[in-house]
C-alpha cells in the first residue's frame, strides 16, 4: 500500500493494540496532525509504532492491566476531547499515572489526559481517605488555581478529578509518553520521538490556521517534558510565535525551576489570551455534583507545604 493511501483503518487493523479501532483517533486530528506521523514512525530500521504495539499487547494482556491508560480508547481520547482547531494553549507533563502506588494498584487511573484521572462515585471516598494528599490534584494544581484566582469561586478540587472541561476549551493536556507502566517515566523512551513529532505539528497547524499569527501558548511541566521539547524544539527561531514558559513538575516539592504558583500560570495564560482577543480558560473543573468536605479527611495542605511550592 503506497503511503498516502493508509488510513487510520490500515493503522488500526496492523496496530490493535496500539489504536483499538479506527474511531479511537478522531479524523481531524489524524488527517493533520497525525498521519505523516504514523507513516514516518513505522518505516525505517525500527518501526516504532510496530515496537509500541507489541508492548502494549503483553501488558493489556495481565489482569489487572499493566499499562495506564489501559485502552486505546483512552490513550488517544485526547483527539475527540481537544478540537485541532480550538487549541490556544497546550501543557506537557511526563506521563501517566502509573499503575501502581506505593506497591499497591493505583486508585488514580489516567483517563488519557495529562494530569487528569478518572475516579468511579463509588471509589471517590475510598481514594480520598486512601491518598488524602495526592499532591498533583489536589495539592499542586487546584490549590494553585484557587491562589490565582482568589475572587472566583473555584469548584472544589475533591469534588471532580478529570481535567475534561479544560480540554473542552481548547486546553491540549498531553505528555512526553502516552502511557505509563507500575513506574514513572518506564515508558519515557517508546514515545519521545512520537510525542514530539506530534507537538511541533500541532504548533505547525495553529500557526498556519491563525490569521492573525498570535501565539500557541505553552507550558512545560518538569524535566522530562522541558528535556524533549524544549531542548529539541521550541528554543529555536522557529519557534518565535510560540510563548513558552518553564515549571518544575507539579508532582516536585522542590527544584530548580520556578513552580506552577510562582509563574502563575493560569492567571498570566488568561491575560495572554485575553490580549490576543480570545476566550479566557474556565480553569474550575466543573460542577461538584459529588463533593467532599476537606474536613472529612483532613486538611489537604499546610500553609508550610504551600510555602514549599
């Protein structure tokens, strides 16, 4: 089959553990973004989409599942959930939430959002007396906001775990690795070259589609995500409409690099956008329909633990 003609079907049935179906990877994303990048990874002395697969098969293959996200439904959801079109500000993290925590399966299951998770009504108590301080969430990122944003009423970080409605809004949350096995960062090197590939196409799409040539805001999140894109891509002249601002990773109480809070991310993302004219980001998670009160389980942060952001 000549290259142009392979369509995600082709990718799905020679991939299956890779893209499940055909459906999982929304037509957009794979049209623009997606496709010379797929042919690009599979050619050549290693085929990279080959060597993902079937890694991925041996551990979808366990019980419970050795890979996070453990479909490829959820893997690629970010395609369906961020509209090519909408993007106007992109954050990168490491990877997933990795299968298990402290040795014990992890409650925190990713939902192929970075950052983000999914927790069933029925596990949501359970989990928040379990990991009371699951410092990404809870402590890092939603606190933040709350510090940003001190005049808005904020949904309740304990109340809605997926970071779905920042997606929504245009928000492409992805990471240097798409998936994550028991450890952080074990599946760092499968995607590095995939991930970055699919960055610099997206930075591509949003310039070539934006008339008024405005910036792609963008925000590296930690070591490995500033490592493989910044070091390899956006510190250069090509990248003079794109404004990148560096943070140690969420997860890091301390480090080098200036946090989430101390570069007021959310807060200087909305006056950027407003500056260029376009929608400011609703960074609440939604409506609390399952809310707990801090108190239940403790306080979730100290004004000392804060300090050390």
């Amino acid at each position: 089959m000549a290259h142009n003609d392979k369509d995600m079907v082709y990718f799905a049935r020679k991939y299956p553990f890779l893209f499940g179906n055909e459906g999982n990877v929304e037509k957009t994303w794979f049209e623009e973004v997606l496709k010379p990048i797929f042919i690009a990874n599979e050619i050549g002395d290693i085929n990279v989409l080959e060597d993902i697969n079937n890694k991925l098969q041996e551990l979808m293959g366990k019980v419970p599942s050795g890979v996070s996200p453990d479909t490829p439904e959820k893997i690629w959801s970010f395609t369906h959930r961020t509209p090519l079109k909408e993007i106007k500000v992109v954050i990168i993290g490491k990877d997933p939430y990795p299968t298990k925590y402290q040795g014990n399966p992890n409650e925190f299951k990713s939902d192929g959002l970075a950052f983000s998770t999914e927790i069933s009504d029925e596990d949501r108590v359970k989990v928040l007396r379990d990991m009371p301080r699951n410092r990404i969430l809870s402590l890092r990122i939603f606190d933040t906001i709350k510090q940003q944003f001190p005049d808005k009423e904020m949904d309740s970080p304990r109340s809605c775990w997926t970071l779905d409605s920042w997606a929504r809004q245009g928000v492409l949350l992805f990471n240097t690795a798409l998936t994550c096995g028991e450890d952080s960062g074990s599946h760092l090197e499968w995607w590095k070259k995939i991930t970055l590939a699919i960055v610099i196409a997206v930075r591509d799409y949003v310039q070539k589609n934006d008339n008024k040539e405005q910036k792609l805001i963008v925000h590296l999140w930690g070591d490995d995500a500033i490592v493989n894109f910044y070091s390899n891509y956006f510190y250069s002249d090509r990248c003079k409409h794109v404004d990148v601002t560096l943070s140690r990773h969420p997860s890091a109480a301390y480090g080098g690099r200036p946090c989430i809070i101390k570069n007021e991310v959310f807060k200087k993302t909305n006056e950027k956008l407003k500056e260029m004219g376009k929608p400011e980001i609703d960074w609440s998670t939604g409506p609390g329909k399952h809310a707990v009160q801090p108190s239940d389980f403790g306080s979730v942060a100290t004004d000392e633990t804060k300090n050390n952001l």
